[in-house]
C-alpha cells in the first residue's frame, strides 16, 4: 500500500481509502438496505489488516448503520490504528443542539470518542447557504475543541465557482470531490482541485469509477484499452487516473465484495502520483472523447439553468441521464435518481416555461429533452 500526506494534518493516510457507502447488503421487502454484517465486518478488516488506514462512512447512509457497522468492525484493537470519517448534512439538523446530539449519536454507534475528520455532507448551493444560516461551522469548531473530532471538511456537489467559495470561506482541513476519466470539467474540476491542495487542503477523491459505471467498458472504449501496449484492465485505469495527481491524498472505492477488494488493494500497491505518461494520458484523453460521442443531451453541467422555478435539477437529470446511456445500463443509474424524485426535483417538475433554454450556452431543447431522461431514468432505459 502506498501512503500519502493528508494536506497539512501531519500525518498520512493508505492511498486507497475505502468508501462504506457500498458494502455487501440486500434489500428487504420495503426496498430498504440492509447490511450483509458478516462479510462487510470481514471485509473492513482484511482491509485494515493490508494497509488499508482511511475509512469514509455517513450518518446517511443504511439510515445510520454504516456508522454502527464501522464501529462493530474497527473494535478489539482496529479503530487505534486507522482514520475514521464521517458526515453530518446541513439538511438533516435544525440547531446547535441537534448537531450536537447526532454527533454523539453516531460517535456512540462508530464506539469511539472522537472522529478523524467530519465532513458536511452533500454541498451544493442551497446546502451551503443553510450551512452558513445556521453557523454549522462554528458548531463543528466547538466540536473539535471539544476533542469530538480532530479535523473538519466538506463534501462537494455543485459547480466550480461554489467551489473555490467554499474552499476560501473557512479553515478547512479536506475536501472530497467526484473525480474520474469522465468528470475532469464537472463539479469541482481539475482546476479547481489543484486550488483547494494550493491553500493546503487534503484532496480526497470520490467516484473514480463513477459509482462503478467505468468499470464495464462499451466495446468501443475496451477497444482503446485492448489496442494499447499496457496492458490493464478498465478499473485499473480508471483508478491509475485519479491517483497520478500529485495533489490526491486518498481515493475512495466503495467496494462490494471481498474480490473487488483484494483488486483495489493490489492496484494500489503501485499508486504514485505522476506515473503515467503522456502517450497513457493520451489513450485516457481518446477514452474520453469515445464515451462522449455515447451521451443523449451535449449538457457541460455548467448549471446556468439553474435554479429553475420548479425546483428541477437539470444538469443532474442530463448527468444521470447521459451516463445511463455511456454505461449501457440504466439498471444503477435509476437509484440514484430516486434522490432527485424524493427531493421533488426530477422532470415531471417541468412547467415548460423555459427559462432554462434562454440561459443554456450549449442552446439545448431543455423542455423535450427532460421527459426523454425521465422516461429512461424511471424504466432503466426499457
């Protein structure tokens, strides 16, 4: 395992950090997740005990259990030898006092006395906005000189100018973005990545296979990865691609099983930054553009269309819309749109007033396109 400054903490963390969010479950007949507790405890294990030191879970996720299950699985000796974090959103409290009482909470179910790092959880611009409202920063301080938690960060969902807002708003410690092949200009961006380590802030990476959509390659992009002299398999490269920058401090891979785990340990073994070349850099650029020519709608999530009168979350539903289509699979994108659903922001929300397509850069039918998404979104692409 390779190891890496965590900003300016001082110390380091595995480069491979593995996300909870994904471990073994079933659902039952509610169509809630449930964990798989045996193999995902055997899991986080055999991950510590090969040198795996960062684990990312959330109060969100399995409803609260992801916290207990890390708990479960880092006692008799693991927790005092590895990071542990987690995430509160702005959206799930109302006070100081409720802050207060989730966090104990959630340090109750992970059965330690303080976090690594906490994080706000999911910000985009109306998170942001209540998080500021609020004073949850100020919460988080307290908390830290408490000793509840030893760093603070943020997770990120919105465009880069939020960003480079966010990241120049507070004495963060880390910041997590979705980073990939595919999103080099999407969300926080390269460039903004590179601005956040600048001001000495851990960069941690979330969604290198872009909730595991690269790693079945389409047969016109495995064409590129078979042609090239290297040989390595679309995961591979996928990862290899977040982790040659310099300024990354941890990848996250939400494993599922024991066999994607044992993978990413083994890729990880070899995971330095700046080791590709120019003419792998090059393939990357040429696996790209292949998965660009599979997209439905020509949308940069540049977010200009937003926010629309409706609530409708436009770049999201064309992000969901046009990755479905890359995979070739609906199947695991339809979950994620039924956080768009139950947050009232999908395309049924559509008025058809238009305001969106009189700001479009990309000059796109906004209006027809959007019942076009729902439909594949909802019937996975049937």
């Amino acid at each position: 395992m390779q190891y890496r400054d965590y900003g300016n903490e001082g110390y380091k963390v595995s480069a491979f950090g593995m996300g909870c969010m994904r471990v073994p479950h079933v659902k039952d007949e509610h169509g809630n997740k449930i964990i798989q507790r045996e193999e995902a405890i055997k899991m986080i294990r055999y991950a510590a005990d090969h040198g795996v030191t960062y684990f990312d879970s959330a109060r969100m996720y399995f409803n609260g259990d992801c916290d207990a299950l890390l708990g479960e699985a880092l006692a008799g000796g693991y927790r005092e030898k590895v990071k542990v974090v987690s995430k509160i959103p702005p959206r799930f409290v109302n006070s100081e006092e409720e802050f207060n009482n989730t966090l104990d909470d959630m340090l109750k179910k992970l059965q330690t006395d303080y976090l690594d790092v906490l994080l706000t959880h999911d910000m985009n611009r109306e998170a942001w906005d209540r998080f500021q409202q609020m004073g949850m920063y100020q919460w988080m301080e307290k908390a830290k000189q408490a000793g509840k938690i030893k760093a603070i960060g943020f997770s990120f969902h919105d465009d880069v100018d939020l960003f480079r807002e966010m990241v120049d708003a507070y004495p963060w410690a880390m910041a997590q973005i979705q980073m990939n092949i595919l999103d080099v200009n999407y969300q926080a961006t390269v460039e903004g990545m590179k601005y956040a380590a600048s001001k000495g802030l851990a960069i941690v990476i979330m969604e290198p296979l872009r909730g595991g959509g690269l790693a079945n390659a389409p047969a016109s992009v495995q064409k590129i990865y078979d042609e090239y002299p290297e040989k390595r398999s679309a995961v591979e490269w996928a990862l290899r691609f977040v982790y040659n920058f310099p300024e990354v401090s941890c990848v996250l891979s939400g494993v599922s099983t024991m066999e994607q785990l044992k993978d990413n340990i083994r890729i990880f073994e070899e995971a330095k930054p700046d080791v590709m070349s120019e003419e792998d850099l090059a393939m990357i650029d040429r696996v790209r553009e292949e998965y660009n020519k599979l997209i439905k709608v020509p949308c940069t999530g540049c977010s200009y269309c937003i926010p629309c009168p409706k609530g409708v979350n436009i770049p999201r539903i064309f992000y969901l819309y046009n990755s479905g289509s890359m995979y070739g699979d609906y199947e695991m994108i339809k979950e994620l749109y039924g956080f768009v659903l139950n947050a009232n922001a999908d395309a049924t929300q559509c008025i058809g007033c238009g305001a969106c397509e009189k700001k479009c850069p990309q000059h796109i039918h906004i209006i027809d396109a959007l019942p076009k998404a729902h439909e594949a979104l909802i019937n996975a692409g049937k």
